[in-house]
C-alpha cells in the first residue's frame, strides 16, 4: 500500500501516513479477491470507478476511443480491460500523474502515456490537453499527402 500510494494534491506527511492507514484498514476488513474485478469494485470502489468502466465498455462496444486520464480514470479502466481485454484496444492513456499507484495502473494495462506534465490535479486536466494532441494525429493520418499523392520524387 505504501508503494502505491502518494499525496494527491498536496498532503503533508501526517495526512500521507494516515491515508496509508486507511487503505491497508479497508483492505484488510473488506478483503477483495483481487482475481474478481466486481468483488474489488464492490468492496473498495465506487460508483464513479464502475462509471467510468462501463463507459469504457460502452465505447469500446461501439468502436469509440477513450482518454484515460489518471488515477481514478485508471481505475475504471483496469475494472473494465479486466471484465472485457478487448476494451483496452479502444483506451488511450491521456498523461501520466505523479501519483505512483497510476504509474502501476498504466504498466497493468501496458499503455504508455501521450503526456508527462507531472499533474496529480484529478479534474480531467491531462486529458483535456491530450485530446489537442489525439485530433492532430488523426487529422495527420486523415488528410496527410503520401509522397506519391503529393507528387514527391523517390530520385535523390
């Protein structure tokens, strides 16, 4: 648990440690099967987490990608690679936050982030400037020239 996890937004050492504290307690008094992606949810979750999973789900359904934002986002996205592997095809890790337990989450999931501004905010703000980032590419593999359209010579 220590590992794991950080300050959030700015948690000094006595709060850090008590935070600590009552993640090992809950853990310890709900003790979730960590091969059972809904029993975790149901004993340590919350409805935003299964929210976000099922979105995921939702959009992966429907062939629709999805920025992953981070530590809660990351959440509801391992919930979701866990209950259907194929929804991760459709998830894009949108930055990287300073918490550590969200740089273990993006490892499990094998995504790499588009972003690492060192954020740990937790309002959707690496998602919202990754989303500049994912329009640019698909407008680059949309409307980009090959050589041969644009006329370039292959002589040197």
């Amino acid at each position: 648990v220590q590992e794991v996890t950080g300050r959030g937004t700015g948690l000094d050492d006595e709060g850090l440690q008590n935070k600590i504290r009552v993640i090992r307690q809950a853990l310890e008094i709900n003790r979730p099967d960590p091969a059972d992606p809904v029993d975790v949810l149901a004993k340590v979750g919350g409805y935003e987490i299964g929210g976000i999973a099922g979105l995921i789900l939702g959009a992966a359904y429907h062939r629709i990608p999805v920025l992953i934002d981070g530590f809660i986002s990351s959440a509801g996205a391992l919930l979701a690679k866990h209950l259907a592997p194929l929804s991760l095809d459709y998830m894009i890790a949108a930055h990287q936050s300073m918490e550590p337990g969200h740089q273990f989450m993006l490892q499990e999931l094998g995504l790499k982030a588009l972003l690492n501004l060192n954020l740990r905010l937790g309002e959707g703000t690496g998602a919202a400037l990754a989303m500049n980032i994912v329009e640019a590419s698909c407008r680059i593999i949309g409307q980009m020239s090959t050589f041969d359209d644009a006329g370039v010579s292959k002589k040197l």
